[in-house]
C-alpha cells in the first residue's frame, strides 16, 4: 500500500471522519440552523480532499434550495424524524448527497426535499426517487426532462438500458414506454413547481384470466402424461 492510501486510511483520517459524520447528523436532525452554520464554518476553514470539497458544494447547494429559512430547516428535520428513525435517514440522506456529485443535481435532490416536506410525496418514494437522480448523468436527467411523453418509443436508443436500470421505462409490444415514475420524477424533481400531468401507466401488464374449461385441460393433459 502507497504512502497516500496509507493516509487515508489511517486511523486519525477515519476518526475525524467518524466525527464529522456525527456531526452532521445530530446537525441536520435538530433543524438548528446555527448549529449548522457553526459547523460549515468550522469545515470551510479547515483542509480537506477533493472529493470532500466536492461532497460541501453539493451540500451547501442543497440546502439553500430547500431551506428558505428555518421554519423550512425544522421541515425537513420533521421529515427526517416520521418513522423514528431521524438518525439512520440524515445518514441516508447524507450519503446520497455525497455520491450525487454535481450542483445540479443537488438542485434536483433539494427540490425532492421540498416535495416531500410538503407531503406531495411520502418518504419511501422520496429515496427511490433520490436514487434515479444519483445513478443517472446531468446529461440523462435533462433528456428525460424535455423528452418524456406518452408515446411509445420503438428504437432501440442508447439511454433506454439506463432508465430501465431506474425503472424509468419498461417494454412493451412494439418498443418501451415511460414509466409512472418517469414522470413522478419530473413532476417531484427535475421541473418541480411547474405543471406536470402524471398519466396512470399500468406498472404490470395483466394476464387474461383462464376459463375453467382451459384449466380442466390442462389438467387432463397433466394426468395422461403421467400415465403414460
């Protein structure tokens, strides 16, 4: 192991990494706006790796797009705090915040935020929500912006895999369609506060039910072979 991986993972960076994470948690759990300017104070004049640099940009550009002021910050602490579980989803949170990388998607994420405080959407589709906007590019989140619709799309084009991967389209006879989440998506995220229509997309394709003359038949068929 090379000097600088040693240093990483030394037991002095994973402490003080340690204390931060707590840190940030108790933060975002209190809704205490002071408590977390304190600590943007602290970190912000403090060294730190790129990537850490990266991970405050994203932070700090999520939460000036969705706390307005501190009845917003106190939302958001509510929201984390539903199940009883504020600690492990300030965790959750933090972590998506980390891997989203870029300010436009901590926007998207902030707007998510929003939608979940004001109970447009519950908790649970706020993280399912929140892992499109982490696993998905900058470039892939504005296609599906401007290009979503409800018509059936029958090429075979490049991003197709990657929403699919999200459950953002699935397939049906003919091509593949965009799914109900696609356009919660859109909605809750991406072009939040504008008007957007979500169509009621069957999410399963239902099977045509079986007469019972079919299923005798099948069972006939099921007893001869074994007879034979």
């Amino acid at each position: 192991m090379g000097k600088f991986k040693r240093c990483v993972c030394s037991d002095a960076i994973k402490e003080k990494t340690k204390g931060l994470l707590e840190n940030l948690t108790v933060a975002l759990v209190s809704g205490d706006i002071t408590v977390i300017g304190k600590l943007l104070k602290d970190v912000m004049g403090s060294p730190y790796f790129i990537r850490e640099e990266i991970f405050w940009q994203s932070f700090i550009e999520y939460l000036d797009n969705t706390c307005d002021d501190e009845c917003d910050l106190r939302k958001l602490s509510e929201m984390l705090a539903e199940d009883g579980n504020s600690n492990e989803n300030a965790k959750r949170l933090l972590k998506i915040i980390d891997d989203i990388e870029t300010q436009r998607k901590a926007i998207y994420l902030s707007n998510l935020t929003r939608a979940c405080c004001q109970h447009l959407i519950d908790k649970n589709k706020f993280f399912k929500l929140s892992q499109c906007i982490v696993r998905l590019t900058d470039e892939d989140l504005m296609f599906l912006c401007d290009n979503i619709d409800k018509k059936k799309i029958s090429t075979d084009e490049e991003y197709i895999d990657d929403f699919r991967n999200c459950g953002l389209m699935k397939e049906v006879d003919g091509g593949f369609v965009y799914t109900k989440r696609a356009f919660e998506l859109k909605k809750y995220s991406l072009w939040y506060g504008h008007d957007v229509e979500i169509p009621e997309i069957p999410e399963r394709q239902i099977i045509a039910a079986t007469s019972n003359e079919e299923i005798e038949k099948l069972f006939e068929e099921k007893t001869s072979w074994e007879t034979f």
